[in-house]
C-alpha cells in the first residue's frame, strides 16, 4: 500500500513524489526538518516542534514555503488520509532548486515535504529491556541547536554502536557526553537527573524540555551540568529522550553496566507521565 505523501503544494502517492536534483537539500543538506509522533490518530508537542522548526529556518535565513502557515492542516490531512493511529509524521524543508553554487540562491522557492511512518511508540521492547550505549567522539558540526539533514556522522556513529553489539551512542567532546546520535542523554545519581545545559552543542529537545518540566513537577531534581562517560557507568540510571522515543532507560555503558544494569524507576516514572501528558494534550 503507497502512502500519501506532501510535497510543495499536493498530496501525492509517494511513488509519484519528485524532488529535482538540483535541490540544495539533495546538494548540499541544505535543509531542515521536525519529526512529530503520533499517537491515538493525534499529534504530540506539535507547538514545541513548529517553534523549533520556525528558529531553524531563521538562524539559516532559509525562506518559509508557500504552506507554511498552513503545517498544522497538513499533519492532520496525512493523519487522516494514511489511517495513522501510531508512528511518526517527517517534515522537512530545503532551500530549494538552484543551479550548484556555495552562495544561496536569492529566488528559490523552498522545498517542503511531509510523510508518515506508522509504527509502534508505546509497546516497544527497549522501554521494558533498556538500550546498550557506547561512547564515541563528536565530530558534528559546530551548530547542532539548528535541526539540519546533515544526518551523516550520526548514522556512523549508530553504526559504530550496532558493530559493538549495542543500540546507540552517546557522543563525547572534550570529555563530556554532549548528547544521543538522535536523542538527549541524561543520568540519575543520587535522586538527581543530571543532563547537559542547551548550548548550540546540542539539540534543544522538545522532549527534553517537557521531561525536565514534568520531572520538576513531580518533585524531581534537575541539574543541567555536563558529564562524563565514567560518570554515566557510575550513575544509578541513565536514559534518553525524543520524540519518537519518549523516554528510554539505557543499561549499559562502553560494557559496564549502568545501576542494577537493568531499566530503574526514575526513568520509567517520567516515561509513564510524560506519555499520560502527552495524550492529553494531543490535538
Ligand atoms: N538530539 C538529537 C541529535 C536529535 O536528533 C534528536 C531527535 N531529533 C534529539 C536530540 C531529541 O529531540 P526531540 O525531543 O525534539 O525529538
């Protein structure tokens, strides 16, 4: 069964979608994108994503498409139109088609495209059993606050995780885990979550966000600090937060188990209120 998918302007079967060569996201990764999940047929966090979306754009001066203000009324149209109940909707946005050049191209008109993927969000087997990590050196660019395509080291490094017989890694710079190749990293020692500050070394997690808030909320104490490997294999737990992942506890470090090396309560706790909320809050 083909999906319907959206490129600038129509719903398409995705075999029909057609994106030029010339297209600088194609070129260059000159381009941005938000994946939004979906669950019960609604959208979660949609505010936090569109914001972020909107800060990506600008801090690249890449130009808003034609739909923009039209997002939210695509998300729900693909819902609809694919039968989504659970998964995940990608977005992303280029600056366009131009003729190959470093310079941008003053008159592009952006590219947007927006597809589902249905999976399971909630009954995943990592949440019950916990991820295996390794450490690896961050070698992104400099500006990870800003949700580009440039996704390539971040799958090296994943792939560097799956040869080691784990699920993830967390990379380090200068010592300091900075974050997941797709996820932000946190450990929880002596009752408090420790995780790192937002800076451009990062990405301002809309999970993130949400977790800290409610984690507060239930009386939980909050660090942003950074920290190292040794400290995670030292920690009580440590876990991951996304948006298609929620919340995730990891169990294993480099080898050495993380706590009692299995999921611990803290994890699991903001992993149950954080999904509570979020359904709630859908739309
Ligand atoms: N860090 C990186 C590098 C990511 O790719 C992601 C997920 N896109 C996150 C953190 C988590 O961000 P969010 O909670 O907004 O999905």
């Amino acid at each position: 069964m083909e999906r319907t998918v959206f490129l600038n302007g129509e719903y398409l079967p995705e075999s029909e979608a057609k994106v030029s060569i010339f297209d600088r996201g194609f070129l260059m990764a000159d381009a941005v994108y938000e994946v939004t999940s979906v669950l019960d047929g609604k959208l979660l966090e949609y505010a936090g994503h569109s914001k972020r979306l909107e800060r990506s754009l600008s801090e690249l001066g890449m130009g808003k498409p034609k739909d923009f203000d039209n997002l939210l009324e695509i998300h729900r149209e693909l819902v609809k139109r694919n039968d989504l109940q659970e998964g995940g909707i990608y977005l992303q946005i280029s600056r366009g088609s131009a003729d190959r050049d470093f310079v941008y191209p003053k008159d592009a008109e952006p590219t947007l495209v927006l597809f589902t993927q249905s999976r399971p969000v909630i009954e995943v087997p990592a949440a019950k059993t916990g991820m295996k990590v390794i450490s690896v050196e961050d070698q992104r660019w400099g500006r990870r606050d800003i949700k580009t395509v440039q996704l390539l080291f971040p799958s090296m490094a994943k792939m560097m995780a799956k040869a080691a017989d784990a699920d993830d890694a967390w990379l380090v710079q200068d010592g300091f885990v900075t974050e997941g190749t797709s996820n932000n990293a946190y450990i929880v020692k002596d009752g408090k979550i420790i995780t790192r500050e937002l800076s451009n070394d990062i990405l301002h997690g809309i999970t993130r966000a949400s977790i800290l808030r409610v984690a507060k909320e239930a009386q939980m104490e909050v660090v942003e600090r950074k920290f190292t490997v040794e400290e995670a294999q030292n920690a009580d737990e440590a876990f991951i937060t996304s948006a298609s992942a929620f919340a995730i506890p990891v169990v294993q470090m480099d080898g050495e188990t993380v706590g009692a090396g299995e999921p611990g309560p803290v994890a699991a706790r903001l992993r149950e209120i954080y999904i509570e909320e979020s359904r709630n809050n859908a739309i």
